[in-house]
C-alpha cells in the first residue's frame, strides 16, 4: 500500500472532484492519503480513517503584494513529503502544482515520485499564454508520470506544448453508488414543472467557455416545440448575462436559476436531457454525471466531449454554436419516447462499463506501482 500525497483546487471544479474521489477510492482500497490543499476538499464530507488533511496556511506579510500561495504550498509540499515519508505526490494540474511539487521534491530531498493529470485549462487556457508556456512544459517534463482526462487532451498538449513526454490517458469517472437514476416525481412538482414537461438540464461554473447563451438559445428552440423547462445550475462570470437573455426572450417562467447546489444527482433525475455547449472541454465530467442518472446529452463538437458522448447512441454532437442544428437533434430525441429510452439506457450502461470507476482506480494504482518501482 502507498502513501500518496493529492494536491488539487480543492473548491467546485472538476478536478477537484476528481482529485477528491480518487483519494477517497484510493483510501478505501488501503492506501493512505494526505491531501495538501489550501481548503478541505468540499467533497470530503465525512470522516475516514486514512485520510489526512494538510492546510496550506499563506501569509499576508504587508512586504508582499500579494500572498505567496504558490510557494506556501511548496513548503507545505516538502514538509508532509518529510514528515509523513509520502512515496508519490500525485498532483492535478501542471500550472502551478507540477512545478510545485518539483520544488519540493529539492527541498525534502527525498526521491519522493511525482505523478502530474492534466485536466485541460492549464494547457487550453494558460498553454497559449506564451510566458507560461515554458514553465507548463516544464512542469510536465520534469513529472515522473503524466495523465489527460481525454485523448483530445493528450494531442493539445503535445501540439501546443511542443513535448513528446509520454501521457497516458486516464478518463474521468463518478462514484455509481452516488449517482445513480432516482425518480422523485414531488422533486418536479416542488419545482411547478408540470409532469408532462420534459426538463432540459446544463450544470457549469458559468464561465465564458461553457457558451451558457447558446444552451439558452437552444431551449429557446425546443420550448416552441415541445412542453419544457430549462434548469440552470452553477454561478460564475456569465449568470447576470444569462439572465438579461432569458428575460429578453421572455422565457422567465420556463427557465429554473438554482444556482450552486450539492445534490446535483436528484436533479439530473427529474431531467430527460444535458446540453454541454462549450467552445473549450477536456472531458465533461458533468456529461458522465448526467449519464449515469440516465440523462441522455447533447454536447459540441470540442475537446474531449465526442469521447464521451457517443453520437446517435448516447446523445448527439452538434457543432460549436450552430443552435438551430442543436435544437433539432434535441427536439428529435425529446419527442421519440423510445430513443429518449434506448439512449438513457445505453448512456447508464456505458458509465458502468468504458467510465467504471473501479477500472479508472485500478488503472491509476497501476501507474503508481510503475512509478514506484522504476527506481
Ligand atoms: O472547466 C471547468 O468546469 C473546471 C475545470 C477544472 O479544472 O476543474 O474542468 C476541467 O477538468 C474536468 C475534470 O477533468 C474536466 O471534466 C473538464 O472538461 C475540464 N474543463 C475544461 O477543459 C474547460
């Protein structure tokens, strides 16, 4: 059994949550993990016995203009490397943790193994920035091991970063036992979504890449052909925006803001369709997260999205920002009962079986061993 150190952006994200559920996987098969972050990782809601948690405390001295979090966590890094004899510092993101944990890899001086997984902005977003692309290359170049969430991932970084490190890909994945389809019908009524309305669903962090307009736009689309209610959930740069549009179109009393919310899986059951219209996606966990409730998707043609939604089986492809395209794909499958069926059914049954989290885990434990044993 390894003690592996997880280091992550612990707040609502993606990566954070896979971060935080591999940890908690990994601790129940054995090993022991310390996560070294600067808040408890908002999924780890209860208390489990080989897990430990590691603040990264930073300092606002008034000779600083701004706090050095970046280099508190280095120090934070070296000392539970040092303290706790970490074998492997499994870290998510290359831009700043890989290089991070490089640091403190040289200041612990010990050979502690430093596992880095992509997850997409460090190299779509801060890749392009030409004074961090150095430091990212870096980062990757000098990690023992490197995962993608996406083979989309693997090809962007290669391309932008000019590397030929060797990357695995390793996909996301959802914990079955916490998303699974659970029909709350009082759920839907609660909401004033009349039982014969079909509930069109988007979950994101509302930034600019996730084109939250274009899902607007499209719902705009089916509502004129079949009885719906969109449901908005997540806040983030682009909600005001989102609600200007909704009251321009006069769709209030048809569009749902919830906002954050915790238990995304009692709303993805009440819900017949996802749409994930971003113009930037390594993967799309919250595409998997819908499947697994039985939510058939519809996603753009971008990133990582065609490898996880199979086209025509799960859900549709549609190209980035062609709504009229989009909205007949969803008016098609929301109006054909038995496709709504055979697509959330095959959806389930493949989160189980390319998505299934024991594999994902497995696969990730396999390259710890690698690693370790490469010595
Ligand atoms: O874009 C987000 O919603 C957050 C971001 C993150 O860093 O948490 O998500 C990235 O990582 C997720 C987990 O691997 C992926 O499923 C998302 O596709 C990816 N986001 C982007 O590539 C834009």
């Amino acid at each position: 059994m390894a003690k592996i150190g997880i280091t992550c952006y612990p707040t609502v994200g993606g990566s954070g949550v896979i971060a935080t559920e591999l940890g908690k996987l990994l601790a129940e098969r054995g090993h022991e993990i310390h996560f070294i972050t600067s808040q408890v990782p908002f999924r780890l809601n209860r208390v489990y016995p080989n897990i430990f948690y590691h603040e990264v405390e930073v300092s606002n001295y008034p000779v600083f203009q701004h706090p050095p979090y970046d280099l508190s966590l280095a120090n934070k890094m070296a000392e539970v490397i040092k303290r706790e004899e970490l074998d492997i510092l499994h870290v998510h993101y290359a831009m700043p943790h890989a290089v991070l944990a490089i640091l403190a890899k040289q200041m612990s001086q010990k050979d502690i193994k430093i596992v880095t997984t992509l997850h997409g902005t460090d190299i779509t977003v801060l890749g392009i920035d030409s004074s961090l692309k150095q430091m990212i290359k870096f980062g990757i170049e000098n990690s023992d091991r490197v995962t993608a969430v996406s083979k989309s991932l693997v090809t962007q970084t290669k391309e932008q970063l000019e590397t030929d490190k060797e990357i695995d890909v390793i996909y996301n994945f959802v914990d079955e036992r916490e998303y699974y389809r659970e029909p709350n019908s009082s759920l839907k009524m609660e909401y004033h979504i009349e039982e014969h309305e079909k509930v069109i669903i988007h979950i994101s962090n509302f930034r600019k890449v996730k084109r939250v307009p274009d899902v607007i736009r499209v719902f705009a689309e089916i509502q004129k052909r079949t009885p719906s209610k969109l449901i908005l959930v997540g806040d983030g740069p682009e909600y005001s925006t989102c609600y200007q549009l909704v009251r321009s179109l006069k769709l209030e009393d048809k569009v749902l803001f919830l906002g954050k919310q915790e238990n995304v899986s009692e709303l993805l059951s009440i819900s017949n369709l996802k749409l994930l219209l971003s113009e930037k996606e390594s993967f799309g966990l919250v595409l998997l997260e819908a499947m697994a409730c039985g939510v058939p998707c519809i996603g753009t043609n971008v990133g990582g999205i065609p490898e996880v939604i199979d086209h025509g089986v799960t859900g549709f492809i549609g190209e980035l920002g062609d709504i009229q395209a989009i909205a007949n794909y969803a008016i098609q499958l929301l109006t054909d009962e038995k496709m709504l069926h055979n697509f959330s059914v095959k959806g389930e049954s493949i989160v189980r079986e390319k998505f299934a989290s024991e594999a994902i885990v497995k696969h990730y434990e396999q390259l710890y061993d690698q690693v370790v044993q490469h010595e």
